[in-house]
C-alpha cells in the first residue's frame, strides 16, 4: 500500500501510475528461436525461461491509471497471493483463496472452474473496493473462493519472426511449455482456479 493512503481512498496495490510505463526495449529474434531482448540481462527472464516486460516503478508518482496494472506488483501479487487492492496477503479459508471475478457464468457451465486469472485474489476487507474500482468488474462480479489455484503460465503478447524484428501480433495465454511461450513476451502471471465456491459478500456495485 502507498504511505499515507488509507483504504476508503486507496488506490490499488496492482494499479499502475502515470509515472509508471513500459521501459523502451528493442525485441530481437533468439539465436535459439522466438524473441529476446537485444540488451537482455538476466533478470528479464523468469525461472521457465519467459521473457517478462519491463515497466518502471514509481508508485505513488503522478495520476493513478486505474486501466493499467503494473506488471512487476501484479506478478508479485499473483505469485505470493496477495491482495491486489492493498498488497496484504490475499484472504484464505478452508474453502479456499478469495477472488473478485467479473460475473461471467453465462460464458460456460460450471463457470469459473477452470478459469484462467489475471487478476491477483483480495483480501475480505478490500473486497468492496475491488468491486467499485476495477474497472474489469464494473458490470457484476461475483465474489469465489478456490480451493486450488495453481499458476499455470502468462499473459502477453505473442510475436512471430519478421524482418528486421519480430512483430507482435496477439495477446495470448501460455503456459511455459508451449514451444509459443519462446514467442511471448509476458506481463502478467496466470493462475488457473479450481474447486470453486461462489460466496455472498454483499459487494456494493460499482457507481
Ligand atoms: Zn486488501
């Protein structure tokens, strides 16, 4: 959470700040195949070999861009079940890890098991916030806990080969095993929740 913002005004912990944009970077083809960075340092690639993008950090600096989220708190978030509004951990109970999701159980039966998340979990006393201020839940969402939720890969942008330089052409899922993931640049860790019950928060609706 950024210093001296208390929880009714918070601007959340995943949310990117107008100071805060994708670092410059040049993408070159991999000797190896797919892409790779042309200054690459060691740092840009994940423990699958996932070549991540880059993104300054400056929370707190400039406007809150609610539409953007920071890639470097969203994976961290993601990865160490944290809440994406205050960065505390994530609420967890017997039946599972909270999630906020858009309302979406139309889209399938069973809906959301098996679904793929962007967005890291909340915490029981920021779950009201999310619903307000994500834009991504405007429209309906339903509180969920999941029993498993197990990271199954990223979300980024797939390239393919072109002269001079790859191109990136689509936004993609994948998970590290694809031959594609060499293809994707990542910016934001998946997980995939399972076991899922839906519970009644009483969220109030967004304005
Ligand atoms: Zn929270």
């Amino acid at each position: 959470m950024v210093e001296g913002i208390t929880r009714s005004n918070a601007v959340p912990y995943i949310t990117a700040w107008s100071a805060e944009q994708y670092a410059r970077y040049e993408v070159v083809a991999h000797p190896a195949g797919g892409i790779a960075y042309l200054d690459e340092a060691p740092h840009d690639r994940d423990a699958d070999g996932i070549l991540w993008a880059r993104m300054t950090l400056g929370p707190g600096r400039g406007r809150p861009d609610f539409g953007r989220v920071h890639l470097g708190r969203q994976r961290r978030a993601m990865r160490a079940l944290l809440c994406q509004v205050c960065g505390e951990p994530a609420d967890r109970a017997e039946d599972g890890a909270l999630w906020l999701l858009k309302d979406d159980r139309t889209d399938w039966p069973g809906w959301p098991e098996g679904m793929a998340a962007t967005h890291p979990p909340v915490c029981l006393g920021c779950a009201d916030i999310a619903a307000r201020r994500c834009p991504h839940l405007r429209g309906g969402c339903v509180a969920v806990r999941a029993r498993e939720f197990g990271t199954c890969g990223v979300y980024g942008s797939l390239y393919r080969p072109g002269r001079p330089a790859p191109t990136a052409v689509t936004d993609v899922i994948t998970t590290p095993q694809e031959p594609r993931a060499r293809w994707v640049l990542a910016t934001q860790l998946v997980r995939v929740l399972r076991d899922c019950s839906f519970v009644d928060l009483r969220l109030s609706r967004a304005a």
